[in-house]
C-alpha cells in the first residue's frame, strides 16, 4: 500500500456536492491515488500513471473495456 500522507486530493470540477465523490492525488511519486470521498480513511487505489491514463482515455472515447 502506497503512503498517502502527503496527498493532494481533489474533486472532478463535474462532481455534484452531494458527497458521492471520487478524490484523486496525483502528486505521489510515481502513483496515482484513488479513494470515496465519503469514506477518505479507507484505502484507496492505487494505480501507476499509465493505467490511469488508459483509464481516463477509456471512459473520455466510451471504449472503456469491463
């Protein structure tokens, strides 16, 4: 498990300010942190920056693949 300590979280701007939220740090060396917003002292996902960003360009294009 990664340290997240140190984390920066933040907010998509397209969030909704009913709390269900997902919160991403992207200042950890080499990680990229994911957790629920509603529950931040569970841990979160981690995740090298290329498979965020295979990720992120999946869900942008719809050619996401479950």
């Amino acid at each position: 498990m990664g340290d997240v300590r140190n984390a920066q979280w933040r907010k998509s701007t397209y969030s909704t300010h009913n709390g269900n939220c997902v919160e991403v740090a992207s200042n950890l060396p080499g990680l990229i942190a994911v957790r629920d917003s509603k529950t931040p002292t569970t841990p979160a996902l981690f995740l090298p920056p290329a498979e965020w960003s295979t990720f992120l360009t999946g869900l942008k294009t719809g050619t996401l693949n479950t």
